[in-house]
C-alpha cells in the first residue's frame, strides 16, 4: 500500500528566501502530483509529473520527480507572501486513488 | 467555464440524522472523485465513478455511507445515520480521463455532526 510522506510539515521562511519540500513515497508510482490549499479553500492543481526525471516550472515552484529514488521536491525561489498556503503531494496508489501526503503548511512573512 | 459545484458549502446536523451532499462535475468530464479530509486522517478517497458507474468504493468507512452519480451532470455522497466522527471536509473532484491529468477539486462541504 502506498505511502506518502512530506517534509517538513511546517515551514515558516522570510520573503525572498529559497526553500524546498521533499516528499517520499513508499512504493511505486509513477506520477506523482502536488496541490496547494489555501485556508478554507480547496485543491488547486500545480503540477502532474508523469515519469522518471520530470521537472516542472510555474512562476517561483518548481516541481521534479525521481520515481528511481522514490522523491519528488517542490522548490520555492524568492518566495513571496502569497505562496503562504498548505501545498500536498499525492502519488497514485491505485487506477485513480490519489494518496495524499500530510501536507506542509508553509508560511512567508515579510 | 465553472467548476466542480458542491452543495451546501456548511451543514451542521445532529447525530443520527440523514445527511446528503451534491456535486456537479465540471460539464465533459468522466470521473468523479468523492474525497474526506480530516484532521486526524489527512485526504482520502472515498469512491469514484467512470461515466457514471462507481468503479472503486472500497475507501467508504461503513454502510452508512452511499454514493450515486444518477446521470454525467449529478452525484450525491449520503449518510446515514450521521455520526459526530463524520465530521470532516467532504470533497467532489472531476477529471477528464482520470489520473494523469488535471484532477479540479470543489471547494468542499463542510459537515458537522453534533
């Protein structure tokens, strides 16, 4: 069964810094995928790595994936006060079943 | 182009009650993805639907949880008899294709049962 794990699951880092969360998965899975939720909100969609080697860019998240490894990390450049939020990975554990992580809960301050 | 809608966005209900929560997809897709977010046990999946068939159930606590997707449109996640260890976040989610593409989540019913 398929186990995901994020670390670390708090983060709390100055506006302009970079960072990086790691996520660990126990078996296989071949995609992996990462959302942010804000507070009360739902999930959006950031990334849907498909195979072995894939990195992924979108403003100042950069996601990669090392199905070889088991890891997949979201980096942060210069982070900014509006990436404060709760960002999961999840690894399919199933035809369709994400498995979610615990979530990181990260949080930039000025 | 609207997402994934879910009703009612709050309910507070007392235990033993009947509790029924809606969604409708996003118009096209052929998934469906109930999921539960809770403190203690993170994000799960509950069940899923492929054009309108429930496909995989098997993460439904108990059988006082039910599921159905009548047409593409409409899916209907109940329980009954509500338990106060109900409470959680209740998620719809659709997708066309399924996994490997965009999963678009709802913004989520939030059930107390008190």
């Amino acid at each position: 069964e398929l186990k995901v794990e994020q670390n670390p699951l708090f983060l709390s880092m100055q506006e302009g810094k970079n960072y990086t969360i790691y996520c660990n998965y126990s078996t296989t899975s071949d995609r992996l995928y990462w959302y942010r939720q804000d507070p009360g909100k739902s999930l959006e969609s950031l990334f849907v790595l498909l195979s072995n080697g894939a990195v992924k860019q979108e403003g100042r998240l950069m996601a990669s994936l090392d199905t070889k490894a088991r890891l997949s990390t979201l980096h942060i450049t210069a982070a900014v006060h509006d990436l404060s939020a709760t960002y999961f990975c999840a690894g399919q554990g199933g035809a369709q079943k994400l498995v979610f992580g615990q979530g990181t809960r990260l949080t930039i301050n000025p | 182009d609207a997402g994934v809608i879910q009703s009612p966005r709050h309910e507070v209900t007392e235990m033993g009650q009947e509790v029924t929560l809606r969604c409708k997809p996003i118009s096209g897709h052929d998934y469906l993805f109930w999921y539960r977010q809770t403190m203690m046990r993170g994000l799960e999946l509950l069940i899923y639907f492929n054009n309108n068939v429930p496909i995989d159930d098997s993460g439904m606590p108990e059988d006082r949880f039910s599921a159905k997707m009548p047409n593409a449109s409409f899916s209907t996640l109940k329980i009954q008899p509500s338990e106060p260890r109900d409470s959680a976040v209740y998620f719809c989610a659709s997708s066309l294709g399924g996994l490997g593409n965009t999963i678009y989540f709802g913004e989520g019913s939030w059930l107390t049962v008190v």
